[in-house]
C-alpha cells in the first residue's frame, strides 16, 4: 500500500472517531438493528410463534436491553385488537437466555469506520389462535433505531414495527410459515459487491416470492416501549432524498433481490456508510397468499485494507454418538492472508475451543451445535462467521424378509428389503448368503437366491444411507424340504348298489397345513372331481376304481397319491376269529361293521349288548359267538371264538432290556415278568451268558452278572435257571425244580447319544400309590374310575407324581392304547403291560391288581380274597394259623409279613399271598 492511500485510510479513520465522539450521546440512546417475526402450526388452533430481535451491543443505550417481555398485540386482518387473546390482546413473550453469541466486528488496522456488534435473541411462546375471516396480524413495536443510519430521516426518532400476516386460508389447513435463512454479515467492505443468500426453506413446499419492502416505523423516544403496539396499518420509514425502494443504499447496479431464488445483489460505495434494509415473504399455496413475513437488518459499510472473510465446511458422519465433527477452513481476505483461527464450538452443554486451522470436535449428543470462527489477516484484522448444525443421529434400520417354498430343489429364495431411514435416504445394499459351502452376493434391493441342499442358511443384509451410515442385520433360515405327504383310505357300506365311497383324507405335513385337496376318481368310464377334504361318491357297479389326491400346503408345496379300489358288496369281518382271555377279563369284539345292519349275537349271555356290532365278551368258559348280520336284501353268518384260560404269573418268565450308556455302549440286563431286575446273587436264580467273538473283542463267558455290558453289533446266547422246592423238601439243588429258558440275541440297538433313564409309576384309583408317592390324578380320571366299580382306569406317572406327557415319548400299552392311560374293564387280572420308549431308552412296566370281582380260582382262594375284604379278623387270624408258611409279598417281591400281627400293621393298598397248596407254591392277590 503507497504513502498516499495509507494517510487518506489515516485520515478517513480520524474523521469517523471524530464523527462517533460528537454523536456518541445519541448513540446510546438507540440500538434496535433487525427482526421479524415467524410461526409454526402445532395443532388443533395452537401455534407456537418466535420473534428475532437484533440490538447494537455496542452503541446501544444500555439501559435498552432485550425486553422481558416482549409485547406481540394480536390484531384481525382489519387492524381490531382481539382483546379475549392473550392478554388483553397481547402476547406476553418472555426472554430467553441470549441463546446467540454476539456478532463482532472489531475496529482495527484494516477497517476503518469504528466497531460493529449485533446481538441477536428469539423469544418463543405458544398460543391458541381460532379461525377467524381474514386471519390474524401479529406486530411487535420498539425505539429507536441507530442514528448513523445513511438512507433514512431522522432514524433516531424512527422505531421499528415487526410484523407477521396469517391468512385465514393458512389456519383452515394448519399451514406454517417459511422458515428464514440467516441473517446477512454485519458489515460489508465497501467498493465491493453485494450478494446475499437470503433464501428460505419451507417443509410443505409451498412457493415462496421475495421482494423488498420499505420498512415500518414504530413506537417513538416518548414511548419506547410500548406494552399494547399500536394498530395496523403502519407507517412506512422516510427515505432521504436520492435514496428509494429501488435505490437503498446507491451504487451501481442498485440494491434488488430475485423473486424466486431470494438472492440479493447489489454494489456498495466505497464510503463509511450504515443502511437499514427490509424485505418480504409471500406464501403461496395453489395460487392462494398464506402467509407475509417482514424483516428488516443493517447493512454495515466500512473502508477495508485487509478484509478477512471468515467461512468453514463442516464434514460429519452422524451415525452413532460420540459425532467427530471435522471444520475445514475456508476463509480469504483479498488484501491480506489469515494467519490465525479461534474456533468456539458450543451444544448447549460444553463449549469447546480450538486455534487449528481445521479442527476436529467430538459431540456427544443429539441436538442444535453452534460453531463460531473468528479469522484474524496479516494484518491484524478479523471476521466472525457462525453457523448452527443440528446433531441427529442418522443410522438406518436394516430390515427384510424371505420367502421360499422348501418343496423340491433347487430352491429359491426371495428375499425383500424392509429397511427404513427417518432421517436420511438408503442409497445402497449389500446382501451375503452363505449356504455353509460358499457365498452369493447381490447388490439389488430385492435379490433373489437358488439353494440345491438342505442345512441352514444365513443371509446378511448391510444398508448404507446418504450420510455414510450402516446398519446390519443377519437371519437364518433352516433349509429343509417341506413336502407334505397325500394319503386317505376309502370305505363304502352297502348289501345293493349304488354304493357310498366315502374318503377320508389322511395326509400330514409335519412343517406346514394343508390348505387345498383336488380329488379325481374314475371308474373307467367317465371321472369325478371333488375340492373338499372328505368328499363323497356314488358308485353303480363292482370293479376298480381309481382315486387321486392332489394336496397343497399353505407354504405351496404339492403331493400327489393315487390307489385303486375294488368295489365288491362288503360283509362284516372281525379283525382275529379266535380270541384268548384269562378268565373273568373282558374283551371287545372288533371288526369292520357296516353301520347299515342288523346285529343279532348268540349265545346272547356274557355280552354287553347282543344287537350291536362291537360287543364286550366276558365268558367264564371258552365259547363260539355266532353273528348274524342282516341288511338291505342281504343277510350273512359269522363266527368268532373266545378262549377262557385260567391264568397264572410265570415265575420263570424273563425278558432282556437293553438301553444307550453314555459312552457309546449298551447296557443288557434280565429282568422278570414284573419288570424288576432278575438279582443272581441268590440261590433261586442263575444266569449264564455267552458272548460272541466280534471284532472287537474275543468270546467270552459270564456267570451271574446282571447287567452287563456290551458293543453295538455283539451276539450273545443267555440261560436263565430258576429254582423252586416242594415246601417239604430241603432247598438243595438236587432237590430243586428248575425252570430253563434259553435266549439268543443280537445288539442292534445303535446309541446316538446318551441315554437318559427312564422311569415311570404305574397306578389306578384302586391302589395306594396315590399318597405314598403323591400323584396327581387328574379329577375327571379318578371320577371316571370311581363312580362305577366295574370299570377303572390305568395311568403312567412320572417319579414326580405328574400323569405323562404322551407328546414327549412312544408310548405302547398292551391293549393297544398310546396315551397316557388306558381304561380296563372288570374282571381283571395281571395282563396289562407297557413299554414306554425315548430315543434309545426304553422303559417296561406290568400292572399287577387283584380286583374285586376276581374269584373261582378255587373255593379256598375265593374264600381268602372276600373275608380279607370284608375285613373278617378270626378268618385272617386262622389262616396265618392254619398256614405256618403263609407269607405276604409287596409288589416290588419283598416279603413284609409272616404273622396275623405283622399283617394287620400293613397299611392299605396290594399285595401277593403265597400258600403252599397241593404241594406246590401259590400266589394270590389281596387288597387290603
């Protein structure tokens, strides 16, 4: 820079103290530099409505500080005040802490025309405002304005009025205003170009028209503050002469603002200058005006040698908390070079410093962050910039959903992106599916997969939106083919045509329902088609007939079966013709018994009913039924025979048990008819077992071990000898009756893991193992068991007393039942048997009861069983007399009495009587 611009800067930087020194009273008597007014609809009438003032900090009066309150008057579209809102018509609005940090520009070597401070506030109140015609007018007054303003007469005395219209077509659809943009930079070096980004943003879309406007005069020194502003309409400021709304501040080309872009251009003299500009918003919607917002601020021109120009980037990935925020410099002075930077960077919380030139500062929550730098040239000169960033955390929500049908391979899987971003936009996607032997990839939003094995699949979805954020979700999907499998069996009933063909369908899908049947039958000639799932057809005459089933699940796979049936006039048949009972059972005639006949059974004596179709038999000997069976135009004759045995336990009886060990091998064990464990510790028993060589061990011998143990694949031979004596003669083995069974076997049994223990109580209401092993009888069995004598149930209990799950294992009763119990008609006596299987662990059980209406044996048993019954005490003490070797068994075998005074100690429940009669050992059951 030479001498002479140097001393004219000099010159020109005296005459402006000078000048600020002479006005410095009236200076302080004024400080208003900018506001306006705008507002959001919240809902049902509320709105909340936020005034921005800007006051000179530094030439301001300080006694004019921000008001508190703020006095907004509420006026209709005809300048009323609508006094029944608010407060008398105004709405008080409290003061905020200064929630903007004040705008500085200090006096220094390379600007010359004195300091420039703005501080700025925004006061916030919601109110109720009903639909009015017209709508509503809100206005804020204050004095006075700076008197150094250039383009205006008597700006000291001239206050300001901020205004805001609402339109009663806003309010009918809950309309907000236009959100302004940021206020433009407090001062501006002059002989330079003027370009602002006034630019506002509005979240409906609506359109939006820019245009200045000559700014309103309000309040006055006499009334500065004024509690209620005055009515509308308002003075417009006078201009001084040269100066317009289409020439504001002079120079060439004159201030002007584009309509739609809100860009205001212009060129500022190189004079010390200050101008007070204001411009306008119009809301549109459709053509229709919503809404007016009025601003006014300060232009601040000043004689610049080094005119720094503060500016920053701001670079952040908001994507999780802590948000690292990276500031990147941007700053210029055309007549200089920055040489340091003061970064303030405040959340509300913490306020962070920094003199970097590109800093970076770590955010730890959600929210408006304001971020301040002051550049300082070469030459000692600096400018402030501020910007806010609105912290909220951007993480899109990975989602999606697959959809296959597991009915054949190949098999393919759809898969369809359900992510969602609140904040942000998804702008791409990765998905991986692994099928345990390699990967497939695709980047499409709705890819889809092929899959050829069954196992488990796991397919990964990574979404990444705009702002650089991922997310991440995983699922796995259990491949397995899920084809349901068609069945049904036929039945038709007829003596004459036309014959009923009745099908019922039997098909299951273990993995799905079946939602749709698609039956055809065809007897060679013409076809029917049925969609229900028990369909019914109509059939003239014998031969085949041929059915097809197509069925579908509700996940979309199909099977198809088809069988042929020969129509032939149907007779009754019985599933054995020869039944074998112990004496005083019951058994249940079964057959396949047309509903459509006639019944008539002979002899009609020990039937439960002689004209229907499945009778219960309970002969006391062995007798041939004879049925007739008579239907329309036709009759048959058929015969079944029941045998009647007397039937004993077969102490000599033995079954082999085998179960899994958790080592892989398998334990074999004796066991006798009541499925206790054979012990050959005792001279009543001997086991003698041979085991095969194999490959994993030569052949070997075992004497009396009970149980062994072998390997998978073994082969064994087993003697079992059991010893019995003539109660007269010594227990010797020449003595000895002995009873041999002889047992080969293979250990097919392969374990697959290891094998729990089972173990299980078998019971009915007629024992006492109720309460002393505290079962639980559901009350409908013990009802059902109880309220007739003749008929009681049996049931399997856990150790724990509770009835079994039958869901849980494979339960086989002797009767055929697989429930959990099984209900037994008198006469019974020691037939009933089950085997209860899991996995590789099996449990036997044999219910052993004498019931009451057990008799005729003999005469002696059937007098012993009906005086312990009747409780007769001189009979029962007799009998132990009379019997030396009486002796009383539980039903475990062990013997608990020997004496009348010992049986009498007993408690209730049932147990084996052993006597010596005809030379030989006898066994009858008691309840006592």
């Amino acid at each position: 820079m030479n001498y002479c611009i140097k001393l004219l800067l000099r010159l020109v930087n005296f005459v402006s103290i000078v000048f600020l020194i002479i006005s410095g009273n009236n200076l302080k008597a004024s400080h208003i530099v900018g506001g306006d007014i705008q507002y959001r609809c919240l809902q049902g009438n509320r709105y909340e409505i936020s005034l921005t003032l800007r006051r000179d900090c530094i030439n301001g009066n300080p006694g004019a500080q921000f008001d508190n309150p703020a006095h907004v008057g509420i006026f209709n579209s005809d300048g009323v005040l609508q006094t029944q809102l608010g407060v008398n018509g105004v709405l008080r609005m409290s003061l905020l802490n200064n929630d903007t940090l004040n705008e500085v520009l200090t006096k220094d070597c390379g600007i010359i025309g004195g300091d420039v401070c703005v501080h700025t506030t925004t006061y916030i109140e919601i109110i109720t405002l009903p639909i009015i015609p017209g709508g509503y007018i809100l206005a804020y007054q204050r004095c006075c304005r700076n008197m150094t303003i250039n383009n205006i007469i008597s700006p000291e005395a001239s206050g300001a009025t901020y205004t805001l219209e609402i339109k009663e077509e806003a309010m009918k659809i809950c309309n907000s205003s236009p959100k302004l943009g940021a206020f433009p930079p407090i001062y501006i070096c002059g002989g330079n170009s003027i370009d602002f980004d006034l630019r506002a943003t509005d979240s409906e879309g609506d359109s939006i028209v820019y245009k200045l406007c000559t700014p309103y005069v309000g309040a006055s020194q006499a009334i500065p503050l004024p509690t209620t502003p005055s009515n509308p309409p308002y003075t417009f400021v006078q201009f001084k002469p040269s100066y317009d709304l289409n020439n504001m501040i002079g120079g060439v080309p004159p201030l002007q603002i584009n309509s739609s872009s809100g860009r205001m251009i212009g060129f500022a003299e190189p004079v010390i200058a200050q101008y007070l500009i204001a411009y306008c918003i119009e809301e549109y919607r459709k053509g229709v005006l919503l809404s007016v917002l009025r601003r006014d601020f300060q232009i601040n021109v000043r004689i610049c040698s080094s005119a720094p120009e503060a500016e920053f980037k701001i670079e952040h990935a908001v994507c999780k908390l802590p948000v690292d925020i990276q500031c990147t410099d941007l700053s210029k002075d055309a007549f200089s070079s920055i040489q340091s930077w003061r970064w303030l960077v405040d959340d509300g919380v913490n306020i962070q410093n920094s003199t970097f030139q590109n800093p970076v500062f770590s955010i730890n929550k959600e929210g408006i962050v304001k971020i301040r730098l002051v550049v300082e040239s070469e030459s000692g000169c600096s400018d402030t910039i501020q910007k806010e960033l609105n912290i909220k955390i951007q993480k899109p929500n990975a989602d999606f959903k697959t959809e296959f049908k597991a009915c054949s391979f190949p098999i393919l899987i759809q898969c369809t992106d359900l992510s969602t971003d609140t904040n942000s936009t998804i702008v791409s996607r990765s998905w991986v599916l692994n099928d345990g032997t390699s990967n497939q990839t695709s980047t499409l939003a709705n890819p889809s997969f092929i899959i050829n094995k069954e196992g488990t699949v796991r397919i990964i979805l990574i979404v990444t939106n705009a702002a650089g954020c991922k997310d991440t979700m995983l699922t796995f999907e259990n491949i397995k083919i899920q084809k349901p499998i068609a069945d049904f069996k036929s039945e038709y009933a007829s003596c004459k045509f036309p014959v009923n063909l009745k099908f019922t369908d039997l098909s299951v899908d273990n993995t799905s329902t079946i939602q749709s049947w698609n039956w055809n039958i065809s007897d060679g000639v013409s076809n029917i088609n049925s969609t229900i799932q028990n369909p019914n057809f109509t059939i003239t005459k014998e031969g085949i007939i041929r059915a097809q089933l197509i069925i579908t699940s509700a996940s979309g796979c199909l099977d198809t079966i088809r069988k042929e049936i020969i129509i032939k006039i149907l007779k009754p048949t019985f599933e054995s013709i020869v039944d074998t009972i112990c004496r005083n059972d019951t058994l249940e005639i079964k057959g396949d018994f047309p509903g459509t006949y006639i019944y008539e059974w002979t002899p009609a004596t020990d039937l439960s009913c002689s004209d229907c179709p499945n009778p219960k038999a309970f002969p006391k000997v062995s007798t041939q039924y004879i049925l007739r069976s008579i239907g329309v135009n036709c009759e048959r004759l058929d015969t079944i025979t029941v045998i009647v045995k007397s039937c004993i336990i077969d102490p000599c009886e033995i079954f082999i048990e085998k179960k899994c060990l958790p080592n892989g091998m398998i334990e074999v064990k004796v066991v006798d008819s009541n499925g206790k464990l054979v012990n050959p510790a005792t001279f009543k028993h001997e086991l003698f077992w041979n085991i095969l060589a194999s490959p994993t061990h030569p052949q070997y011998t075992l004497k009396n071990q009970n149980p062994i143990v072998l390997f998978s694949g073994d082969e064994f031979s087993l003697t079992s000898n059991h010893f019995s004596w003539h109660p007269k003669d010594p227990q010797t083995y020449e003595n000895a009756k002995i009873c041999t069974q002889r047992i080969k076997s293979k250990i097919e049994l392969k374990c697959s893991g290891p094998c729990v223990d089972l173990e299980f109580i078998l019971s009915s209401c007629e024992d006492d193992y109720d309460k002393s092993k505290n079962l639980l009888f559901p009350s409908e069995i013990c009802e059902s068991v109880c309220s007739d004598e003749c008929n009681f149930i049996v049931a399997l209990f856990e150790t724990d007393g509770k009835l079994v799950n039958p869901s849980l294992y494979d339960i086989q009763w002797s009767t055929g039942g697989k429930g959990s119990f099984v209900h037994m008609m008198q006469p019974y006596y020691n037939t009933l048997s089950v085997v209860v299987k899991k996995d590789d662990c099996i449990w036997r059980g044999k219910y052993i009861k004498s019931c009451q209406q057990y008799s005729k044996l003999n005469s002696e048993e059937e007098l012993i069983v009906r005086n312990i019954k009747e409780g007769n005490l001189n009979y029962i003490e007799n009998l132990f007399k009379i019997h030396k070797e009486l002796r009383v068994y539980n039903l475990s075998g062990l013997e608990v009495s020997s004496s009348f005074e010992g049986f009498m100690l007993l408690r209730q429940g049932i147990y084996l009587l052993s006597f010596i009669k005809n030379e030989e050992v006898n066994f009858i059951k008691i309840f006592k």
